[in-house]
C-alpha cells in the first residue's frame, strides 16, 4: 500500500521537485563527508570538530616558495636568529612567523618607515608574487601526514578607518582576516587568545594582555606537524646522559635510529660533516627535514650560534657522507616552550636597522590607515616536541599599531597673586566683574 504524505499530495509537482532535490545533495554531501573521514583518519577529524580534516580536504596544492623568497626568508632567519640564541637557557626561535608579522605591517607603510622594513627583511626586490609565494607554501596541501599551516589576522578598533587597498592587498598575499572590535579590552584579549589556540591546535594558548591606545593588533600564527619518515622506535629509546653548556650532567630520554646514506637524495636521511661540526638531516614525510647541528666543542657551539654567516654555512651544507655509511644517531627526546617579550625583540629589531616603525614621530603607516600609527608592541611565543613519531611546533608573533598621540600638555595654574574675575549668567551676561589684590 502505497502511503502518501498530506503535505506532498498538496503541494506543486515544482515544489515537490525542489524537496527531493535538497534532499539529494544532503545525501551527496553527507557521502563526500563520510569518505572524507576515513580517507584522513577519524582521529583527526574528531580530535579537531573536523574543522581541519575539512580544511584540509579543500586546502589547495602547495606552491613551491619562489628562490628570492627562500633567499629572502633565510636571510632575515640567520641574521635575526643570532640575536636570540644568545640566552643561556633553551630557545625555540620562529623566524617565519616574525617575518609574515613584518611583512602584514610592511604593506602598510612608506617611506624610510617601509625601506628600514624591507632592508632588515631582505624583501626590497620581492615582487607580491615572492611574497604570496612565502604564505602558499606553508599552506599548500603535500603528500604524506605532515601538516604545516599558517594563518594571519588583523584586529582592528571598529572606528580605526583602514584604506581599502592595505586591506585587500594583505588579504590576497598573506590570506589576513580582517576582524573588528569595539575596544580592546578583557574580552578581545580572550578572543585573540582562543583564535592562536585554534590556529595552533590547542598547542599554544597564550595570556593577551592587549591595552591603552592600540588601534589594531596584526597576529601570526604557525603550526607544524612533521611526520619522520623513517620514526624512531619507541622500544628503542632509553636513558642516557646529555652534558650541558654549563658542564653539569642530566639523564634524559634519548632516541636511537640508524640509516644509510644515499647522495643526491632529497627525501632521505643524510649527513654532513664540516670544519668543527656534524649536522644529521631527519626527513619528514612531506619533504620537510629537522636539521641537527651538532659542534664539536661548547667553543664551537658559541662560535656558531653567535654568527649569522657561519650559522647559515653550517645549515645549508650540502651532505657529504659518501653513498651507503651507516650512520647511528642517538637523539634526545624533548620539548622547549619560549617566550621573546616585546622589549627584547624591539631591541633586537632596532639594532638591525627598523628604528623609524617604533617611533611616535617618525613612523609612517600611512599606507594601513589616516590615523598616526607607530609599532608599539611585538611579543612571539613557541613550543616545540620532539618524539618518536615526529616533530610538532607552534608560534604566534602579535605586533599592535599604536594610534599616536601628541604629548598632553600640562599648564600650572597658581592663583597666588592679585587676579581679576567675572561671573556670568547662563547666557553670558556678566553680572559681577571685580579684583583681588589682597587676601
């Protein structure tokens, strides 16, 4: 018996047609996203509310990052890292994500304010092309389970006015989201801070303390996963000891693996051996690697670490262990969590030649907005966890334009001598004018 809904048997056959229509793409959609699921693991879609997995799903193929970008961003990393790796403690550095920071903010000025920029940044000959080319090669989707990402924002006060183009050209480059809030206060610190913790996948979920006269506040964020792959075993690992620069002894985890070398290789192990140190090149499955340098000596260590060319020489290296040597490497299993306050990368910015940004009087960010801006605040925080299965990191830099004001003026008025007065009514009508010459 055939049963018919009231509904149906009312309605126009044009009606009835549009209903089984949705239901059909429901029905395609609900298939794709199934697929979806086991085809990228249901880990990683419940693990994440399948914002990633989806993400992932619709991220397009990665673009190789143009050779004056490469050129570029190695440049500003040596030469900016040498300033942090100086701490006597254990310092975890993202380069990428200071530099898309910089270059968000670059976009927006002129000037001596834009060539200090681009002179630090080595980016004076990047075309938009070089540039969009840095973002799209993090983003892009490769082969394997490594996954890197990227993701820039802009916050900015409702009643900042931001110029059109600086909006679209930091949109269509560096794929920033504009967001707009009515100040920036407890809440808007909240939301920027859940905003990293997303980008991050919950890695990194810092305490923002954004206040006073910013009128915008740019952040980056980065995240990797990287997948070895060839992983460690994790039967393998044990303790051992590691001897620290002070000269003390810890006993930590340490991973052990061993492989052959193959020259001209790109997506295999390798090693390199130079004047004064070694450095093992740990693949990942998406073509990315983790290189280990390793000195030969804490003189060596402090020689390297301190310069920016011999630093750059020794990581870029070409391999030189001849096809088929065994090589044994025994890795420490660890983590570091660093934070680089706005005092010291300000310093840090300023000694290698961006003084005008940080200046109320000489910045010009007139570019981004008619409102007088100058960089106020730069902070970076990153994590770092190296295992068995991979290497997984994370970092946001936040730079806040600061809307400049004019020095208030203070005037003192001491009514300690003879003075005249006059009172008026509502309306001005001066009802009493005397003096006082005496009290």
């Amino acid at each position: 018996m055939t049963r018919i809904n009231p509904r149906d048997a009312a309605a126009p056959q044009s009606t009835l047609r549009r209903r089984s229509g949705r239901r059909r793409f429901i029905a395609i959609i609900a298939a794709i996203l199934a697929v979806a699921i086991v085809a990228t693991g249901g880990f990683w879609y419940f693990a994440w509310g399948g914002r990633y997995t989806l993400a992932d799903l619709l991220r397009p193929k990665a673009v190789a990052a143009s050779d004056a970008a490469v050129e570029s961003s190695r440049s500003f990393a040596y030469a900016s890292a040498v300033r942090f790796l100086s701490k006597e403690q254990n310092t975890n550095y993202s380069p990428a994500s200071l530099q898309m920071a910089l270059l968000v903010a670059a976009q927006g000025a002129k000037g001596d304010t834009l060539s200090q920029l681009q002179r630090v940044l080595a980016s004076e000959k990047l075309t938009d092309n070089d540039l969009a080319s840095i973002y799209r090669s993090i983003i892009g989707k490769r082969d394997g389970k490594s996954r890197l990402d990227a993701a820039n924002s802009i916050w900015a006060r409702r009643d900042l006015a931001l110029n059109k183009d600086y909006a679209d050209a930091v949109h269509r480059i560096f794929g920033t989201q504009i967001k707009r809030v009515k100040e920036f206060d407890a809440n808007t610190n909240k939301a920027m801070s859940r905003w990293i913790s997303d980008q991050t996948r919950g890695m990194l979920k810092p305490e923002i303390d954004t206040s006073g006269n910013v009128g915008m506040s740019i952040i980056n964020t980065l995240y990797a996963d990287g997948r070895w792959s060839d992983p460690f075993t994790k039967s393998a690992t044990n303790k051992a000891d590691f001897h620290t620069l002070k000269g003390s002894t810890s006993t930590i985890d340490f991973m052990h693996k061993s492989f052959d070398t193959v020259q001209d290789a790109d997506d295999a192990d390798a090693y390199t051996k130079g004047n004064g140190w070694q450095r093992v090149d740990l693949t990942f499955d998406n073509g990315g690697r983790m290189k280990i340098l390793l000195p030969d000596d804490n003189a060596r260590f402090e020689a390297l670490r301190s310069n920016a060319s011999a630093l750059r020489k020794a990581f870029s290296a070409e391999p030189n262990a001849q096809s088929g040597t065994e090589v044994n490497v025994s890795l420490p299993k660890f983590g570091i969590d660093s934070t680089f306050d706005s005092d010291s990368i300000t310093k840090t910015m300023q000694a290698m030649g961006v003084t005008d940004a940080f200046d109320t009087d000489k910045a010009d960010f007139s570019g981004m907005s008619n409102a007088q801006m100058f960089i106020g605040s730069i902070v970076q925080g990153t994590r770092l966890v190296v295992s068995e299965e991979g290497v997984k990191a994370a970092a946001f830099t936040q730079l806040d334009m600061m809307l400049a004001s004019r020095p208030t003026e203070i005037i003192d008025f001491n009514v300690d001598h003879p003075f005249l007065y006059e009172l008026d009514s509502p309306d001005g009508l001066p009802l009493f004018i005397g003096s006082v010459v005496d009290l």
